[in-house]
C-alpha cells in the first residue's frame, strides 16, 4: 500500500518510497515516501501561504474545524487504534486508550480555542501612566513545525497539531520515520473536517532532511519536538530566534514509603513500568522502597509482573509486545548484561524472542549503571532498597533528566516535602511519575526539556503577546 505526502490540501506521491515493517511480524504493512528537500520546501511555502486565512479565522470557526475531527475521530476509533497496534507494536486494548485520549485532546483544543484571553493593565499604577488604556492579545506566531515521537503517534502529534490550529497558526508535520500511518490518516480526518487546504501539511522521511529543513528555514517561527536529547538540543542549537518546544527524555522515579499498604500499589507500579513496553516518555523505569517493606515489595511486584501477557499486539488479552526496533532490544539486553557485570540481581526476564523483551525486573543495581542513568525506553524497571526519605529525594534528583516523579506516603508532611525537594517538572502524590492527562501542563527541567504541554500551555507557547496602549490625554 503506497502512501503519499499531504501538502497544500492535496496527496502528493513521492519519488522515492521505503518499506515499513510491523515491529512484531516484520512483516511489510505500507510502502512511505521519503522527502526530498524540494517536498519540505512546497509543504512550507504551502503552510506560509495559509497563514493570513488562519490567522484571520474567528475563534469559532477554528473550534468548528477541531470538532469536526472530534466526531470523525470517534467514527473511525477502531481503525485508528488498529493503525497504532500495526505500526508501533502497541497492544490493542493500550492502543483504544491512546485514541480515546487523542479525542479528549482536540475536544480540550476546540475548548481552548474560544478562551485565548489577554488582559486590561492599569497604567496608572505608574508615575507617568494617568490617562492611559492598556490590554494585551495573543497572536498565532506563523507555521508550526512539528517533530513528533513513535511511542504515541496520535496522541502527541494531536497535542502539538490541536493548540497549533486553535491558536490559529499553521503546521508542518513530520511524523516519526515507525509510525507515519496515524498522522497520515490525521491528514484524512482534517482534510473532511473542513481545514483550509495548506493548513496542515504531513511530510514523511529522514530528520536528516525533513527535520533538518523545517528547523532551520526563517519562514517556521515555532519548533514543537518530541524525542531524544541529543536531537532536542541539536534542534534548539540549530532554530536561532525561533520558538523552541522541547519533550526529552527521562528516567522517571517512585518513591515508596514504609507506612503504605503494598498491596494497594502494585498493580499500579506494574502498569506503569510495563505500559507499551516502557516506551513511555513518563515510565516507571526506578522505583525506591523504604528497607521496612521493601521484601514485601519486590516479591509482590515480581509476582504480578510474571502474570503479564507476553504476544501479538491485536490480541486484546495482550499487556506486552514488540520493542519498536529490533536495535532496541539489543541495546536494552546490553544494558542488562552490564547491570549483572556490575553487580545487579535480575529478579525476573532478562532475555527477549523476536523483537519482544520479557518485562524485567532488576534489583540493586548502582546508579552509574546505563539502567539506572539513562532512558531505557524499554520493559526494564529497577527496585532499590533505601533508608529515609532524604536518601530518596537525593537518589530521584541524581538524574540528567527532570520531568515527573512520584510518591507514596501516608505523612502529609513527607508528601509536602518530597513535593519541594524533588526536582522536576511534576510531582504526583500518592501515584506512579506515569499519570498525566491531556489538559494538564506536562513538561520537565534539566534535559527533559523546555516549554510545556498541555492544550492551553502550549497555545501560550505558540502564540505572540502583544500590548496596545490608549492614549485618552
């Protein structure tokens, strides 16, 4: 099934195709066009073209467009979830999850849509400022260039696309190279939900030429990206005076108390350490336990992860599938390898068949070691015994990243504290760092990132403030 780039309202067939391969099956599902330069090229001057009829949209209209996609979206809920299941390995039942979010995300982007506010300033409050009217708008910054991840191709492509069209800005889209499928079919859905045509453009190839050319040409005033650090800062190095948004990595940490009832917790730790393999930019990938029940942890968790259903995405009893490349599960068998070298028990998994990685279990493992300092990205979750509470707050901050954690705890004040002391982007008390709903500001500090998502943090992020003063004297 050849697919085609969506640039100025119309499909486009590109010169030249690669295959893309299911993650589970290795199987061939779709042949994607690779752009060249010249197609990035038409997909910018296409969006540059519609940025005036963008700009000029009323509020309600673009609300109108982003509902549209709503009900068509709902319409079309199992092949949509169908498409994320083939191309990034997804379990199907995580899948149906992920675009129920995705419908929640653009309904939140129609809402935001009619409520972006400025606000009346006295003047007066200053020596000099008698007689005088103030108030701030916000305007659409131009073309949005979006750079969007694998792991939730619907979701985090809608929370980019959403605030961009209700702030009434335009986009150019690149899709990860895995799963260009879902922001393909976006194509479809916007292109029936009424958008002006050059509004969205969908450019699928490399970042070396895609990515490359949408961060570096002066008519793109916002870059939206989401993935690893390296190319993260390497964008923000390249964008000059752009807007620069940034979702990077991170090595998400619990904190489990010793007067919480074990029982309570597991189920929710096992999910958020095995969720979509781990692929999860907020998976639990460290969780410290206090030494009076840690025992009591670990075997329970142990226990509840070996109930894990291991196999093909589409079938709906399935909690675990494939890694996203067959690259990865090398890299993550290594670094379990190097964290048993380095003096690390591995309590359950440890090995893989085909592209799947058994959920993985580490115990004791020194924080040096790759599995504990960096982004696994994958089914590995490691339990580690700790004293106090400060012992922890120093061992979750011990990171390059910031984005969430959490705690457990039943001492108000412990909670009030970790929520001071942990340094990141959001604390969550009482829950897995894996919690985030889609109107919620959601972003990190350190090398987790710049900006925030969140429908109406990130129309801030997109948009221009201006101030206009009345002069009455």
């Amino acid at each position: 099934m050849k697919k085609k780039f969506f640039i100025n309202g119309e499909w486009i067939e590109g010169n030249h195709y690669q295959p893309l391969k299911s993650p589970y099956s290795e199987e061939v599902i779709a042949e994607i066009p690779q752009a060249s330069e010249k197609e990035v090229d038409q997909a910018i001057e296409a969006a540059d073209k519609a940025r005036e009829v963008m700009a000029k949209m009323p509020a309600h209209k673009r609300a109108a467009i982003l509902e549209n996609l709503v009900r068509l979206t709902e319409e079309r809920a199992a092949e949509a979830a169908e498409i994320i299941a083939k191309e990034a390995a997804k379990p199907i039942t995580t899948a149906k999850a992920e675009v129920e979010r995705t419908i929640a995300t653009y309904k939140f982007a129609a809402e935001e849509a009619k409520r972006i506010y400025g606000e009346t300033l006295p003047l007066d409050a200053a020596q000099g400022g008698e007689g005088r009217v103030a108030y701030t708008v916000r305007e659409p910054l131009g073309i949005v260039a979006a750079i969007t991840p694998f792991n939730f191709p619907m979701n985090l492509v809608a929370h980019k696309v959403g605030p961009a069209l209700a702030a009434g800005n335009t986009i150019v889209l690149k899709p990860a190279s895995q799963t260009p499928l879902s922001s393909l079919f976006l194509g479809e859905l916007l292109e029936a939900a009424g958008l002006p045509k050059g509004a969205i453009n969908i450019v699928t190839g490399s970042g070396r030429v895609v990515g490359e050319k949408i961060t570096t040409d002066d008519r793109v005033s916002v870059v939206t990206f989401t993935g690893s650090p390296a190319v993260g800062i390497g964008i923000r190095n390249k964008a000059g005076l752009k807007r620069v948004i940034l979702e990077l990595g991170s090595n998400s940490a619990v904190i489990v108390d010793k007067n919480v009832e074990i029982d309570k917790i597991i189920s929710r730790c096992v999910t958020g350490a095995f969720s979509f393999q781990g692929q999860v930019c907020i998976s639990l990938q460290r969780i410290y336990v206090h030494e009076e029940v840690y025992e009591s942890f670990v075997e329970r968790f142990v226990e509840q992860t070996s109930q894990l259903k291991i196999g093909d995405p589409l079938h709906p009893t399935t909690d675990v599938s494939a890694l996203i490349t067959r690259n990865d599960v090398e890299r993550s068998l290594a670094w379990i390898e190097e964290a048993k070298e380095g003096g690390a028990k591995v309590a359950l998994g440890g090995k893989a068949e085909g592209n799947v990685l058994y959920p993985t279990v580490i115990l004791e493992a020194d924080s040096s070691l790759k599995v504990s300092c960096q982004e696994v990205f994958a089914p590995i979750v490691l339990i580690n015994k700790i004293q106090s509470m400060e012992e922890a707050y120093q061992f979750v901050n011990d990171s390059r990243y910031g984005l969430q954690a959490g705690i457990y705890t039943n001492d108000v004040f412990t909670a009030l504290e970790a929520s001071e002391k942990l340094h990141v982007g959001g604390v969550m008390i009482n829950d897995i760092p894996t919690f985030r709903v889609d109107h919620m500001p959601y972003g990190g500090v350190k090398e987790s990132g710049l900006g925030r998502e969140g429908i109406k943090y990130t129309i801030e992020e997109m948009t221009e403030l201006k101030l206009i003063v009345w002069n009455k004297n």
